[in-house]
C-alpha cells in the first residue's frame, strides 16, 4: 500500500512540483489550497505525512499546525517556508512540525527529507519494536526519572510531557551527566546522520526542553557550552545517573 501525502499548499506551482514528484516515487497525493480544509481532511482522514505551506489563506499554517497537534494528530508535519524565514521555521518547529524546506527547492531535498522524516517517524511510533521480558528500564538523575521504553519523564514525582525528540536529546544528555555533548553529536544520535536541516534544529528542541524542565523546579539543568553543545547538570542533592 503507497504512502498517502496530504499537501496543504495555496500557491499552484509549489503544488504541482510536490504532487508530481511525490507520485513519481509511488506517493498518492492530495491537495488542498486552504487551512481550513487542510485541516478538516488531516483530522479526519489517515495520511502518511503532510506538507503545510505557513502563508495560507484565511487560516494559517501555524494555526493549522497548532490545531492538529491539539486534536492528537501525530501525522509527520514538514513545514514549507520562505528562505531566510528563520523566526516561521523556529516557530514551526515549537508548534511540533518535524522538517521544514525553504522555498525554492529542487526534488533531492524534498525526496530526501520525506524519506528521512517518515524513516524516523515510524522508529518512533510505540509497538514498531518487540517487546522484551525482563525489569524496566529507569534512568534517574536527581529528581529526575525517565523510562525509555515508555518514552514517560517524571520530575520531582510529576510527568513532564515531551515530544519525541525531545525525549531523545534529554535521555542522551541524562545519560552522561556532567559531560559536554556537542551539537553535532546529538544531531547524529537523534536525528540520524542522514538528517538534512540545520544545528537550529538541536537549539529549538534543547530550548523548549530546558524551559519544561525549568517550569517545575531547579535541581537538573540544561547548561549551553558556547561554541560547543550541551550538558545536563544536577545539584548536590540530586545524585548520579543509573540505569536499573
């Protein structure tokens, strides 16, 4: 059975060279050249991955994006942007889109960030590995807890709701405290070394990370090592990491 791509995209030539390439590699697509509607098909009906232009008519891309996540929708999002619109990709990002591509763009880069967003998309979704017998698996940092195999994070006994990126970014830096984690490692480690976009990417996701962290209380921190990366840092009367 083909991939269904839903295109949500008013400017008819940006259209006709995402639905004509996407078909010439065995996608079936569909178009829809306003928010309101794109919206309505993406709740309602099942698609493999949508492509949301940000500038749509009467309701925006951002609204758009904002709503789907809001309803539960967890369809992979690549956002499509003007070049050098870096505040709409960084919104866009926060608002939970997986990829962005600015306009114009040629058909290697749209086939390969399709590719590698819904690759990673379904390592992600629960029930693609098998499960094994045995004790779960807890990370515990300070007050900090996290358990892998149920992507769950809990601080100072409360769950902490993360995307799954951001899961990943923190159960990395978690597990080697203290330890400066360049960007580059973390792009590589979480989004693959195929993974096209930008170190913006890591920043945008460490920068909502740390703020949900920091919402509940100051005993583990994301530290930024300028120039370099990241490091997760707890304070004295929180203890070392383990892995039960």
């Amino acid at each position: 059975m083909s991939d269904k791509a839903l295109i949500i995209e008013d400017e008819p030539t940006i259209a006709r060279l995402v639905t004509y390439n996407l078909s010439q590699e065995g996608y079936e697509t569909e178009v829809v050249g306003n928010g309101a509607e794109g919206l309505r098909n993406a709740i309602h009906e099942s698609y493999s991955i949508i492509f949301l232009d940000l500038m749509l008519p009467g309701m925006n891309g951002f609204e758009v994006l904002q709503k789907l996540r809001e309803n539960g929708v967890k369809t992979p999002v690549i956002i499509l942007t003007a070049r050098n619109a870096e505040e709409e990709v960084v919104q866009g990002l926060k608002l939970g889109a997986d990829d962005y591509i600015t306009k114009p763009f040629g058909v290697a880069e749209l086939l390969a960030r399709t590719s590698a967003v819904l690759r990673r998309f379904r390592n992600e979704e629960p029930g693609s590995g098998d499960a094994k017998p045995g004790a779960e698996r807890v990370v515990s940092l300070g007050d900090l807890q996290i358990y892998p195999d149920k992507y769950e994070v809990y601080l100072s006994g409360q769950e902490i709701s993360l995307r799954p990126k951001e899961f990943e970014v923190l159960l990395y830096l978690a597990e080697r405290p203290g330890i400066v984690i360049t960007r580059d490692d973390l792009m590589n480690v979480v989004w693959g070394f195929d993974y096209i976009g930008g170190q913006r990417t890591v920043d945008v996701h460490v920068s909502s990370l740390r703020k949900k962290l920091e919402l509940n209380q100051q005993s583990v921190q994301i530290e930024s090592i300028r120039g370099v990366g990241y490091k997760l840092t707890v304070s004295r009367r929180g203890g070392a990491a383990l892995n039960k």
